[in-house]
C-alpha cells in the first residue's frame, strides 16, 4: 500500500498552542465524559464504522477505545502538542490500529480520497478556518465516504444564542482552547458540499446547568460522488 502521509502544505496555519487548556482537558476528561455522558455519544457516533477513518482533532483520544473491529486503521490528526502525547498513549490501548498525526485541520498531509469515512467530534468549534478545514476533509475522502459528527452549534433559542455569542466574544475561546460556541456547523458542512443526513440536537450534558457549550448536533454528511 502506498504511504498516506505528503509533505507539509504550504497553507498549513502552523502549529496550535493551549497548554493550559490542554493541560486542564487532558486532566479532567475522563471524569467530564461520565459526568457529561459524552461517552455514549461517542459510542453511537462511531457504530458502523469500517475501513479507514481519518480523525480529525483527536485530542486526548478518547474516541479511540470506541472504534469498531471493521475499521483497519484510523489516522487521528491532533495540533496540539500535550493533547497529541495523550492521544499517543490511548492509541496504544485502542482495539484497531491508530496512527496519531501532528497537523492542523486545515492543511492534511495525507493523500486525496485516501479514506472511507471521517470523524469530527468537538473540534469544529475550534478550527481556526472552518471552509479550509472542511475542503481538506472533502479532499482527503472517497466518493460516497461519510463524515459522522458530534459538534458544539448555535442554539436555536434565540436568547441562548446571544449568551453563546457574547460568550465567544469575550473570555470562553480563551479558556477553552479557541472554542466558540455560536458556529453553524451544519450550515458549513453544507457549504462544503457534503450532504447531510438526518442531524439531531443533542444536549451535553442533558440535565443540570446550560452552559454556552451544551448546545450540540450530531449526525452524517455524506461526500457526494
């Protein structure tokens, strides 16, 4: 099989920097996941999967131990440095074999229409160019290939809406490694040409306090062929 990996582009944004934010995520995910129920999210996001995956801002890797048996390798792209050595070590527990990656969204180095399906989970809120990131995925994916997602988005509540976008505009992004909670990304995985199916509002986590991030959709967006 020929190598995935081509040499850094020459529009790649350059390297991610949060470590304090990575610091304080990489510590305290395990116990967020049980108390938000992100974990069953994951699960359901991922059923079904096969063949292989590019993920696309891993983080610390807690996907990783949800992928199925059919997926023969999963390429997880992680900027951030401290959040990349913590995806290294979950790599190496994961059932399926997962090759973790130091790239930012918006510039891959992996070859096009190398993969059957991609994941994006909780990272389109962060990338700092949403279009570019998003034509990368379509570049890099199979005709028909699906993208599953699970995103932080506006609320529709048009009041919520306004505490999320006062929240990115002030000290939210800064504390949570660039987050902003107001994007539309079902909006933009439309204007990248994927086709959506199905999307689901989901609320994280589902009783207790809103937060600016609560607000989440979930669904596939198909590459069309």
């Amino acid at each position: 099989m020929p190598p995935l990996h081509r040499s850094r582009s020459p529009r790649d944004p350059g390297p991610v920097h949060h470590p304090l934010f990575a610091r304080f995520y990489a510590r305290t995910a395990p116990a967020l996941e049980v108390r938000s129920g992100m974990a069953a999210h994951r699960r359901e996001l991922l059923a079904g999967l096969a063949g292989r995956v590019i993920e696309i801002g891993a983080g610390p890797g807690l996907n990783f131990s949800y992928y199925p048996d059919a997926v023969s390798e999963v390429v997880a792209v992680e900027p951030e440095q401290r959040l990349r050595r913590a995806a290294v070590e979950a790599a190496v527990r994961a059932g399926v074999p997962v090759d973790v990656v130091p790239a930012a969204a918006e510039a891959l180095p992996v070859k096009s229409e190398a993969f059957d399906a991609a994941v994006v989970c909780l990272v389109l809120c962060s990338v700092r160019d949403v279009p570019r990131a998003l034509g990368e995925l379509r570049r890099v994916l199979r005709p028909g290939a699906e993208v599953r997602f699970f995103e932080h988005g506006r609320a529709e509540e048009r009041t919520f809406a306004a505490v999320q976008r006062v929240a990115d505009r002030t000290l939210w992004p800064r504390l949570f490694g660039g987050c902003r909670t107001s994007r539309d990304p079902l909006r933009a995985l439309a204007a990248a040409g994927f086709a959506v199916r199905s999307p689901r509002r989901v609320r994280v986590p589902a009783t207790g306090l809103r937060l600016p991030s609560s607000s989440c959709v979930t669904g596939v967006a198909v590459r069309p062929d």
